[in-house]
DNA sequence: GCTGAAATGTTCGCTTA
DNA sequence: TAAGCGAACATTTCAGC
C-alpha cells in the first residue's frame, strides 16, 4: 500500500517529465488499458507521492534573469530565533529555496529577482531586517548549467 | 507580442501554482469566459513563458531523502574544461541543479540521493571521475526549510 | 473576444481473471 | 486484488461570427 511496484515507477517517470500526458498516453506507453493507470495515478496522488502538478516557466522570458545564492548564519542558535527566520523566509516571495544546512553556514537561500538594484534592495530592506543574522554572504549565477525537478528511478 | 499584461500574469500565477486547474476554473476566477484565457494559454505556451507542464513528487516519500549541496571549484580554467564539465553534469542523474558561480567556487550543485552512502558512491565513482576538478565541498541539508518553482509577479 | 458544437479526455460502476 | 469495458460526464479545441 506503500511501496512503489515498476509501473508505479514509470508513471512516476512519465509524469514528472510532461503531466500534460494524458492517461490515455500513458497506458499505450505501458501497454495497458486507461483503467489501471488511471487508478494508479489517483492513488499515488492521494497516498502523497505525487505533490501537485506545476507549470514551469521561462525565468528569462519572464524577465527575472538575476539568480543568487546567499548563505547565511545566525549570530545566536537558539530555538526561537531558527524559527522566526523559518518563518520569515516563508513570506519573502523573492527566495526559491531555503536549506537548513549541516556546518558552519546555518542558512542556503537561492534568490531570484529582475535586477542586482532588486537583489540589493532585497537584500537591504528585507533579509537584513530578519533578528539575528550573523553572515550574509551573497554570489551570483553565472549560468544555470541544469535544474530539473525530476528524481531519478 | 512579447510582453505580459495583468491577464497574462494572473494566468501564469494561477498555473505555476497548480497546473490542473481547468480552462474553465481560470476564466471564472478572472471573470473571462473560457476563449480567451484558452488563447492567452496557447499563446504563453507558444511564445515559450511557458516551458512544462511537471508533476512534483515527495522526496521522502519515494525514498530519496538525502539532499547535498556541493562546491566544485576547476584546477584550470579553460573553456574546453569548463565545457567538459557542464556536459558530464547533464548525465548525472543524481544532479537536480547546477550552477556556474561567479567567486571563488565555479560551481554549485545540488544533489539528491538515497543515502550517505549513495552519495558517497556519487562523489567517489561519479563526480571526482570528471577531468580537471580541483577542490570539492560537500554539505547537507538537515531541513528544506522552503522550495518553490513559482516566481513572484 | 464570444458562441457553440465536435473531438477528446476523465471518471466510475460493473465485469472478469 | 488488479485490470478491462463502456457509458456518462467534463474539458478542450477550433471554425465562424
């Protein structure tokens, strides 16, 4: 009930490649009938192994070309001062991604923005204003060499 | 032709959040009828705003648990090395992003893994086999504190 | 940008192995 | 328990206004 079988697998695949696949699709791909895949994937959708289905845009296109990565450490690291940056970061719509990371830097923030003026201003009037901050040490995407959000089976 | 009025935004705001949201559900929600916002979506996808449409799995759940972040910097800095490099990376499986960094470090990656172990094997039979890698820092992540794909309109 | 109708896809109860 | 069939319903797609 909880593990995944080759099918499952392969759908898996076929969907976090293109989720505009319809069923129909898939079970030709897998030569099976609609039924089965179709069951499979609301399955796999209600046990949680499927997310949601996304539209990935172009970062360029949308005019948002400047990606930084912006490590960060705390001054204190207590509690209630990890959580409140947690939170704080949830709202900040200008970061992508955060990690809590094992060593000496507390905090990985990939950033996206239209301008380095932007990057500044973010960096200034939101980030800093975050209690506690000890480090902040920003650089910058020269190239995105590759970014999929597939994992592999 | 190449630039987005509210409309547009709206559209893609709604779709990189949830991708299966129907034709119909859009235009309500803009209070269009469905022509137009099917067109606007043709056009989006045509122009290339739009690149995918991808289903997002739970990391945990289909056992992969394991997220490292790892700084390559090259011995040498020629192009042939560089692209040598970049090319390798797009075969590794394991690879969800890579980045070319302006600083001191030339690259970030981050990696997704099983376990230790596999990343291990990763670093050991995968990635230190590529020509030309100098130093290689790895950290891991206790925590995904945020990760989104959308970005902020 | 709208209307409406054909084509396509989804959903689900029932049947079979 | 998992797969298949088929009918009802929903959505997409597109020509014509």
């Amino acid at each position: 009930m909880d593990s995944l079988d080759e099918i499952d697998k392969s759908i898996l695949k076929i969907l976090q490649r293109d989720a505009k696949q319809t069923t129909k699709d898939i079970a030709a791909a897998l030569n099976l009938t609609i039924s089965p895949v179709y069951e499979r994937i609301r399955k796999l959708e209600a046990q949680g192994f499927i997310n949601k289905y996304v539209a990935i845009l172009d970062q360029k296109k949308i005019g948002r070309p400047v990606t930084a990565i912006c490590q960060v450490s705390m001054r204190y690291h207590n509690e209630a001062f990890i959580e409140n940056f947690v939170n704080e970061i949830q709202h900040l719509e200008e970061v992508q991604e955060c990690y809590h990371m094992a060593g000496q830097v507390d905090f990985l923030l990939k950033i996206n923005v239209k301008s380095l003026e932007e990057y500044h201003d973010f960096v200034r009037y939101k980030l800093s204003k975050i209690d506690n901050i000890g480090v902040l040490n920003s650089t910058f995407v020269l190239k995105e060499v590759k970014h999929t959000s597939e994992f592999f089976f």
